[in-house]
C-alpha cells in the first residue's frame, strides 16, 4: 500500500509530469515563468488548490455525482472558482506582501487546466481519497519544479545573445521542447522496477 | 468601448470581423492563446480536426448566449456566468461525442472537458462578446474558431506527417520512410510550436524590415 502511494507520487510528479508531459497549465507556464521567486510561489499556491480540490472533487464524487453525472464538469469548476477565491482571501488576510507579489496570477489559477485535470481523473481512476490527496501533492509539486526549471533557464537566456526573431515565445518553446525531452528520461523508473 | 449600435452593422464589417480571427488575429500564431488542447492533440489530423469542431461550437454557442444575455448579467459575477454557460456547452459536446464517435472521444480523453477552462473561449467572451451585439459577436466568434482549427491542422497535419510519416492515416512515404517518432511525443508538440512562432516572427521581421532596405537602396 505504501509502495503503491509512493508510485502515485512518483508518477504524477516526474514521468507523467503534468505541464511536460500532458501540456497542462501551458499559460502560467510560459506566463509566470519570468523570475525565478514569483515562479516558486505560485508553484506552492497551486499545490494548495490541488489538495483542496482534490478533497472536494472526492467528496463530490461520493455523494453528489452518481445522482447527477452531467453536473460533473459544473460541480467542479465551481468547486475550483471558490477553492481559488477562497485562498485568495486568506493569503489577502495573512500575508499582504505575498498577495501584492502574486498580483494578477493568483485569480488566474482558476483558469489552470491541470486543477480541472486533476479532479477529472482522479474521477475517472477512481482514487480514494488518501491516494487522491498523493495524486495532488505530486501533480502540484511537478508543476512546481517545471515552473521553477523554466524560470531558471528563462534567466539565463535573457542575458545571453540571441538573435532577435527567435526572441520570446518561440524560444521559450524550444526550451519547453528540451526540458521535456529531458523528464522523458524519467520513463525508465518505471521499466527498471 | 462605446458599443456599436445595430444600424451601424453592415456586411463590411461583420466580414472584417470574421477575417480577423483567421490571420491577422490568429488566436495561436499572434495572440498565443489556447495552448493546452492545442499540443495535447495535435499528434495527427484526424485528432485536431476533432478539437477544431468541438471548440468551434462551444465558442460560437456560448457567444451566441453571452451576447444576447449581456445586458443583463451583473458585471460582478461575470466571469462565473460565462463559465458555466461554457461548462454547458462543452457538456453538450462531451456526451455528443461519446455517443457518435466512441473513437476519437476515447482518443481525445480529458482534453474535450478541458475545453472549459481554454483561455481562447473565456477572453473572447470577456473581450468581444459581452459588449457587442449579436450579429458581430457571431462574426468573430466564427472567425477565432475558424483560426484556431487552422492552427491546429497546421501543427497535427505536420506533426503527423514528420512523426508517423502518414497524413489522416493514410501511409504517405512507403515503408522505407523512417518516422521521426519524437514529433508524435510531447517534445515534438513544443518544439514544432516553436518552430511555427519562429516562422511567424520572422516574416514580421522582413515586413517591417522591407521599408527600411528600400530606403536604404534609393539613398545608394
């Protein structure tokens, strides 16, 4: 059972990484990925949405659904609008230097498509909820590290020379091409064991 | 924005509203919008032409909604409401689709519920449907439709010919063709993207670079 939670992790961490691997949350990817800060802390509020929704997209899944399947996608998307609302609130109260820092990208994460994702198949792999809040945490913190990559890289390239059409976003596809390229490597964890 | 009024609409501009959304305004190429579906389908044809037809309807009919509904939905809940609008249409399509083609709705997966949260839909509600009249938000939702399911051929179309060396599955090169398998992966998806914008900025650069060489030959 442990061994099985820590594949969970593993999976939706680094070999199906959610941004590399399935092109979710492409728009704060490439949007936010400019300084390396900013980048890591909207990596850790996205994590905390994706544990609440989680929680809720089971509970959801429990009671309400089986009643009504075609409220699913609704359901959720206003479980996540709220969960989003809701954080924004607390970091407001808690932390105002930390809500001035996030500025815009934090109501944006609403528009995640990896939150939607996430609550979506947990649905259709039918995780418990133990295994649903593992799936969470791993899917959050591999957004984090791809978001956190990307800036680093974004950075470096800012001061290096490159010619000015490729400049933007085309490089920062590219460079998306590579690191990708890079976590495919991590297929092999799962042959080798 | 001062709304137009209904008088003022006439074919010319509803027609300038539909073309801008093709290219000047491509939704992938200039304004780099709808990423997410975009890669993730893009791995042959048949798949993005699917996604095309699919996101068209839900752009068109939740444009068709909002901008009848605009007069009377509270600017504070806005957002909200044009979420739930798309959520209803992409339900729509979700159990359409599952009904009609098994196949490809197994193929596409997530990726069609997903189609609620495609920034494309939601900024073209916010942007152009809650404040013009019917006709034109028509105009330009069809428009933005009609770009993005060209963008998405372009990408599978070439994807697939490079990455499985066939074209809506028909075998293009004869089997001594040795796919280049990268492009059907992930990689592939960002890379050729890549490329794509790359191509598009460059032929902006010569646009705007033309004037000066001429300017630069008539003073030799």
């Amino acid at each position: 059972m442990n061994s099985n939670l820590l594949w969970i992790f593993i999976s939706a961490c680094l070999v199906n990484n959610f941004t590399l691997y399935y092109f979710l949350g492409l728009c704060p990817f490439f949007g936010v990925s400019g300084r390396l800060k900013t980048a890591f802390r909207l990596g850790l509020a996205t994590i905390f949405v994706m544990v609440i929704t989680s929680l809720c997209a089971s509970f959801l899944n429990a009671f309400i659904l089986p009643y009504a399947p075609y409220l699913k996608l609704i359901s959720f998307i206003v479980v996540i609008a709220s969960t989003v609302q809701f954080v924004e609130m607390v970091i407001r109260k808690l932390s105002p230097a930390l809500f001035r820092a996030l500025g815009i990208f934090l109501p944006l994460i609403t528009t995640n498509c990896a939150i939607l994702y996430l609550a979506l198949t947990q649905t259709s792999k039918e995780l418990s909820v133990v295994q649903g809040l593992v799936y969470a945490v791993g899917a959050g913190s591999g957004f984090t590290i791809a978001l956190v990559l990307m800036a680093g890289l974004r950075e470096e390239a800012e001061l290096s020379s490159i010619p000015a059409v490729i400049k933007g976003t085309a490089l920062n596809m590219i460079i998306a091409g590579l690191l990708s390229m890079a976590f495919m490597g991590f297929a092999g964890l799962f042959s080798a064991a | 924005m001062a709304e137009s009024r209904d008088a003022d609409i006439n074919a010319q501009r509803l027609y300038a509203e539909f073309v801008k959304g093709i290219w000047k305004e491509n939704p992938v190429f200039v304004m780099v919008l709808g990423m997410c579906p975009m890669m993730a389908v893009t791995n042959s044809a048949i798949n993005a032409i699917a996604m095309g037809v699919s996101t068209a309807f839900v752009l068109i009919g939740s444009s068709l909604l909002v901008s009848l509904l605009r007069n009377l939905i509270p600017r504070e809940v806005r957002i909200s409401t044009y979420i739930i609008i798309i959520a209803t249409f992409v339900t729509v399509v979700d159990f359409t689709l599952q009904a009609m083609v098994p196949a490809i709705h197994k193929e596409l997966g997530a990726f069609i519920s997903l189609i609620v949260v495609n920034c494309l839909i939601l900024g073209r509600q916010e942007a152009f449907a809650s404040r013009h009249p019917t006709r034109l938000a028509l105009a330009d939702a069809a428009g933005m439709a009609l770009g993005f399911a060209f963008a998405l051929l372009c990408l599978g179309a070439t994807r697939e010919i490079l990455g499985s060396g066939s074209l809506f599955g028909r075998s293009l090169f004869g089997e001594h063709y040795e796919p280049w398998v990268i492009m059907i992966l992930p990689p592939g998806g960002f890379i050729m993207l890549g490329l794509i914008l790359l191509f598009f900025n460059w032929m902006r650069q010569r646009k705007t670079m033309r004037p000066a060489i001429a300017a630069e030959e008539v003073r030799r």
